[in-house]
C-alpha cells in the first residue's frame, strides 16, 4: 500500500519566499506613501484648477478633484450611492489582489510586482475616497488640443501593475520537468 506524503519544503526556499512578500508588502506601501505625498505636495503648492506648465504642448501639473472613477468615469453622476459603492468595488479589489498575493507562495517575481503596485495604488485611492470622498488629480499629458485625463501617481501604479500583469499572462514560459 502507498504512503500519501506531504513535500517537504528546504527551509531556505520558505524563508526566501516569506522575504519576497514582504518586499511586495514594502513596494506597496512605498505606491501609498508616495502616492499620498505627491497629493499632499498638489494640494499645498497649487491652487485648485490652477495648471503649470512643465513641458510646453506636453505635461502640465493640474491641480483637480476628482470625485468619479478612473479617468473620471462617474465624476458627473449625481447619485448618492456613487462614492459608496466605489468604495466596495475598491475593497472587493484590495482583497482579491492581497489574497492572492497571500495565498500563493510561489508567485513569479513579475506577477508579484505588478500585484504590488495595484494594491498600493487602489489602497492610497481607497484612503482618498472615504477620507474626502473624492481623489486627487494632477497628472495632465496633452499633444497640442489632444488631452489625456488628468490622473496621479496611484492611477499610473494600477495601470502599471495591470499591464505588467496582462504581459506576463501573456508571456509563453518554459514547463519544469
């Protein structure tokens, strides 16, 4: 009869492992801190709606609230359940990429950077949303009349780690044997 037997894990590969989320943990926080200062520093320097010019007919820094979604999605929205129910989506997120950040050990190093900058960027977005219930924005590119929507340093984090993420699903890996 066969003996069923757990694999026993080197205790090297464990500690390295345990050290790796941490360093996720800690570029997460370092998203939020960085996050949070960049707006402090807008909030503090630049009138509301006020713009300086950085790189003529490219980047400016506008100062905007932003009481919607990503890219200002809902921003016009009168309901009141719209700040709210962000908020859950938010949390629902902030869950989901920790649990599986969480739960899987053996996370590839791109896989858990990109997690990382998401969590750190919904995380410093969430804080905005219920302290102020809106997020600041100050990031604005443009080409001549051609203009992005204005976003900070949390947007740039999520979609960051989004596209990381989609690379590195995309990206065809070698199989160990």
């Amino acid at each position: 009869m066969e003996q069923l037997t757990t694999p026993v894990q080197d205790p090297l590969i464990v500690r390295v492992q345990r050290y790796t989320r941490i360093l996720y943990g800690v570029l997460a926080v370092v998203v939020f801190a960085g996050d949070q200062l960049t707006k402090a520093m807008v909030e503090e320097s630049i009138p509301l709606h006020a713009t300086i010019r950085v790189i003529p007919h490219f980047f400016n820094l506008t100062y905007t609230r932003n009481p919607g979604a990503a890219f200002g999605l809902f921003s016009d929205s009168p309901s009141p359940w719209k700040t709210a129910l962000l908020i859950v989506i938010s949390v629902i997120l902030l869950i989901a990429v920790t649990g599986v950040m969480w739960k899987n050990l053996r996370l590839e190093w791109e896989a858990g950077v990109a997690l990382a900058l998401i969590l750190g960027g919904a995380a410093s977005n969430l804080f905005d949303r219920v302290h102020y219930g809106r997020v600041t924005d100050f990031l604005d590119f443009y080409f001549h009349q051609y203009h992005w929507f204005t976003f900070n340093l949390a947007d740039s984090a999520i979609v960051t780690g989004a596209l990381l993420l989609v690379i590195h699903l995309l990206t065809p890996r070698g199989h160990e044997n």
